[in-house]
C-alpha cells in the first residue's frame, strides 16, 4: 500500500507552531463551541421546530369546525369500524380513513342503527345526529393526521440531511413546519397531506437505495403503496417512482469504467427491482382494502361513470381492487369535469384554468420560501455534487403539477401540498455553497418564513402572503379550501355571542357545519322578499366570491355594508 507523504520538508508542529486558542467571544471560539455541543443542540432543534409545528396544527384542531370534506371522511372511517363496509366514499382508496378510525377508535362514537342515507348525511349523522359530540369527534378524528404529520417533518429533514448535512436538514425542517398550507391541512382529518408525505418518503427511501438497494427498495415501495392506497391522484407518481426505483439499483449496481459488457444483465436487474417495488406497493393496496372488507363480492355503485379512452384501459387493466377502479372512474369524472368553476384574482369564470394552480401557490406560499424554492431548485441543476438528487425532488412534483394543470381541481392548493415538502428539501440544497453569505441569506430567508407563519395564527388556511395583502385579504384572491371551507360556524357563533347578542341574524353559509348545534338562530335570507331582510347578514366568503351577478345573493350585499368579519373566511353585512 502506498504511503502518501506530506513533502521533504513537512514535520511535526511544535508547540510553537500550533494555533493559538482563539479569544474567548471569537467568531471560530463560537463555531468550536457549536462543534462541541452538538450532539445536544441538533436533536434540540429539531425538537423545538416540531414543537411548535404541534402546537400550531393541535390549536387549530381544536377551534375550527369541520370543513365540508372532513364529515364524509369522519363517517365512512366510523363505518369501517362498525359495519366493514366499503359502499361510503369509493373515490377514496381507504387507508386515510382507516387512520382516522385509528383516532375515532379512542372516543365514544357511535352510529345510529339503521341509518341508510349517503355519504354527506352519513358525516351529518355521525356528527350531529347520533349523540355524539362533534367538538370530540373530530379532535381525535385530526390527531392521528396531526403525528403523521409531525412524522413527515422528520423525513423532510433526514433526507435535507442526507444531502447537505444538518444545517441543511434544520433549513428544510423549519420551512416545513412553518408552512402554512402544511400546518393547515396535516391539522385536518382528510387524505392531502397523508398522500403527498408518503410520496416523499418513498422519494426518500428511493435515494437512499442508491447507496443499499436491498434495504431501502422494499420499504419505498411499502410507501408508495400508502400513497396509493390514501389518494387516487397519487397514481400520477407511481411511473415516476418506479422508474427511479430502476435508476437507484442501476446507480447502486454499476461499474465506474469502460467496461460495458454486464450492462444488459444490470438493465434486467434494474427493472426487476422496479417491479418488486410495484409488486410491494399493490399489495398494500389490496391489504388496505382486504383490512376494511375481506368479503366479495362488491358491488358497484350506481355513481359511476363509464370511462373511455385510454383512461378507460388504465382503470381495466391495473391489478387492483374492484372498489379502486371504481374509484378510479368517478374521480375521472369529476376531475375533467368542465361543469364547475371558480374564482381567481376577483374573477369567477367557469370551466377550468391551467395557471390557476400556479397563481394560487404564488398568493398563499410565503416569500421567503419562495424564493428558497427557486434558489434550492437552480442549485439542484448547477451543482455537480447535487445533480442526482435533482430527478428525486423535482421530477415528481413537475409531473404532479402538469397532471393537475390538466384537469379542472381549481379548489384550492391543498391538491399541490407536496410542493411544501418536496422543495423544503430541494431549497436546503442551498447550503451546499458553504459561504456566510449563503448561511447568512438561508437563515434570514427562513425567519422572514417564521415571522409570516406566526402573524397569521391560528388562521392559517386562509393564509396569503404579504404581496397579496396578506390573510385578511385573501378572499379578494381566491376562494373554497384556499381560505373558506366552513371551519369558523364556532367561531362565528362565540362572536355573534359576545358582539350581537340580540341582533336578528340571516346566515349564508358554505359547509358542512350545523349551524343550530353551535347556538346560531339564523334564517335563511333567500327564503323571503330581500326587503325583508334586515339585520345583520352573515356569508361564507366562497359564497360572496362565487355570487351569480344579477343573482339574490349579489343583491342583497350590493345593498348592505359590511362592518365585521370571522377568522377571514366570513363578512358579516348590516342591512337597514
């Protein structure tokens, strides 16, 4: 083994020649004193960001009402504990819900026997039908989604980690956890940010496979499957993972040189292990199902449509459930649906709109991890040392984009929740230039993040950044889940309670809230002559925003004031 010397004149330091101890208060005595306490202070930080990520989604849990989808989803999961029934809510694969039962399976909770109605009476049901308290139902309904969460966070920061160091594993975690759109729907018993941190996980575990193939390949699949199994969008990923799944074995497998002659044999492996990930990730999937109802045979509803074309084909021949075809057909249906519409910058239109994606990511993520994103993502193609992990942050989410930017989703941008958690990591790559300037722009970027998230508790799904006027204004913007999807009727009841404790009330609202159970007496402005409404006038601000002109509803607020509002989703008007 050769000896690699230093030079003919390299020798020892003497004590004479060693560096002196830096001055106490130094910038390198301050450095040295972070390398000694960092075993402590890393795991602390960490610690810290999650805390108050916790904090942050466990407040709003507890003070918003349900939003209109988390009732359909709170019923069938209660559904599958009792009766192991697949027939509520098919365009859902049914692991999501199977972890909010695994919340639900700690309360009280009951179903009414005998009840045969569909999924939205089901959730009105089971909330507010049965006995049951609402206000408990749904907290324990939002925790298991709350850890899951959290749990993500940790996978945003070990693969930040992995390719940075810790530096850059704390910058991706506390933009993460003060993401507002992730703090606002992982608070929130539905399926976006389950699907979208098990698509990352995967993407994690993939990368890691390039170094041991073996150990991470089985668990990447294990998480596609999750993701798979929680949302029918995800399939868009699944040609993507698998494809990278391919490329690690290949990365892990091959041969530095110009020795070529094992190539096709290494090809064949690649995509064997590609379809050892598919095969664990369809097992999921059908174990996900077989764990609600093992029973045949299903019987299809009468809901769905028939699906032609090459979609058609893709839903016949996946070696999936029957009840995940089905499935698969009616979210078909709606998501190229052109009967909907929308509303963007103070527009309603109808049809669908390919920027409206794009354009309601800009008003609702804040600067500052904006421009992370952009730095993280130029650096991802530049840097030599980071150029394979490029396909493993970006990839993914560029295809899930065009997907949406396809189809007619102008609800809100909890459809893109993975964009928060992939390019969190993708914007710690800018910490590969370790310079001050780099250090110092990273870390005075994410407290601009911090200080954005933390102005606008607890109302973070209403959150836009401060270009856009910030949280208040949001609904000039946008509209349904990116700022009004019914969760203040308890808020709105506290404020009628203190504030108009004896005005006559005329409420509007959008969602799947009872008013009654929170104490409002309010009648229903559209069921009289306008010039008997007097009072106060309380509306949804998705209901303001989606106003028919010339319609009742335009009339009445043309012809009213408005003089207060409710956790930036509700206007109330006085009409005298």
């Amino acid at each position: 083994m050769a000896i690699r010397h230093a030079g003919p004149t390299a020798t020892a330091p003497t004590p004479d020649d060693r560096p002196a101890p830096a001055p106490v208060g130094s910038l390198r005595s301050r450095f040295d004193l972070l390398r000694r306490h960092r075993r402590w202070l890393l795991p602390l930080l960490v610690a810290v960001l999650l805390a108050q990520m916790a904090a942050a989604m466990i407040t709003t849990a507890v003070e918003q009402t349900p939003t209109i989808d988390e009732p359909v989803y709170v019923g069938t999961a209660q559904v599958y504990l009792e009766q192991r029934d697949l027939r509520h809510n098919p365009e859902h694969p049914p692991l999501g819900k199977l972890i909010i039962a695994s919340g639900l399976a700690f309360t009280d909770v009951h179903l009414a026997p005998g009840f045969t109605g569909d999924q939205t009476a089901l959730g009105r049901h089971v909330l507010y039908e049965s006995g049951n308290d609402p206000w408990r139902v749904m907290l324990f309904a939002r925790l298991p989604m709350i850890a899951l969460t959290l749990l993500f966070g940790l996978v945003v920061f070990a693969f930040a980690r992995d390719l940075v160091g810790a530096a850059g594993g704390v910058a991706a975690l506390a933009l993460y956890a003060f993401s507002p759109d992730v703090i606002a729907h992982g608070s929130l018993a539905t399926l976006d940010v389950p699907a979208a941190g098990f698509l990352l996980t995967s993407a994690w575990l993939l990368w890691r496979a390039r170094g041991r193939p073996f150990r991470y390949l089985p668990p990447a699949g294990l998480a596609l499957g999750a993701a798979l199994a929680t949302r029918m969008n995800t399939l868009a990923a699944a040609p993507v993972l698998l494809l990278l799944a391919a490329w690690s074995f290949w990365s892990a497998r091959r041969t530095p040189g110009p020795d070529r002659r094992g190539t096709p044999r290494l090809v064949a492996y690649a995509v064997l292990a590609a379809a050892g990930v598919a095969l664990v990730a369809i097992a999921v999937v059908w174990s996900a199902y077989l764990a609600v109802d093992p029973r045949p045979p299903w019987t299809t509803p009468r809901n769905v449509p028939d699906i032609d074309g090459k979609r058609g084909l893709l839903t016949a021949w996946l070696p999936v459930p029957e009840p995940y075809r089905d499935g698969m057909r009616i979210q078909f249906g709606i998501e190229y649906s052109t009967k909907g519409g929308g509303f963007l910058f103070g527009r309603r239109y109808f049809g669908s709109l390919w920027y409206y994606l794009p354009a309601a990511v800009l008003v609702k993520t804040p600067l500052g991890m904006l421009a992370l994103w952009a730095g993280g993502a130029v650096t991802l193609l530049t840097a030599r040392r980071l150029r394979p992990a490029a396909p493993y942050l970006l990839l993914l989410p560029a295809v899930l984009m065009a997907v949406l930017l396809d189809g007619s989703r102008g609800f809100g941008v909890r459809y893109a929740v993975f964009l928060p958690m992939f390019l969190a990591v993708a914007a710690a790559c800018v910490l590969i230039h370790r310079t001050r300037w780099a250090y110092g722009m990273t870390a005075a970027l994410v407290v601009f993040v911090a200080v954005s998230s933390l102005r606008t508790f607890p109302y973070y799904l209403p959150y836009s950044n401060e270009a856009f006027g910030g949280t208040a204004k949001t609904h000039l913007h946008l509209h349904d889940s990116n700022v009004d999807w019914g969760q203040d009727l308890g808020r709105l009841a506290e404020h009628l309670r203190q504030r108009y404790p004896d005005e006559r009330v005329w409420l509007g609202y959008k969602g799947s809230g009872v008013p009654s159970y929170y104490g409002i007496d309010a009648r229903d402005p559209f069921k009289v002559k306008p010039e008997e409404v007097r009072g106060l006038l309380v509306v949804s601000n998705s209901a303001v925003a989606k106003a028919e002109p010339g319609g009742p509803l335009e009339a009445l607020i043309e012809s009213s004031r408005p003089i207060d509002e409710v956790g930036h989703s509700i206007t109330i008007f006085r009409r005298d």
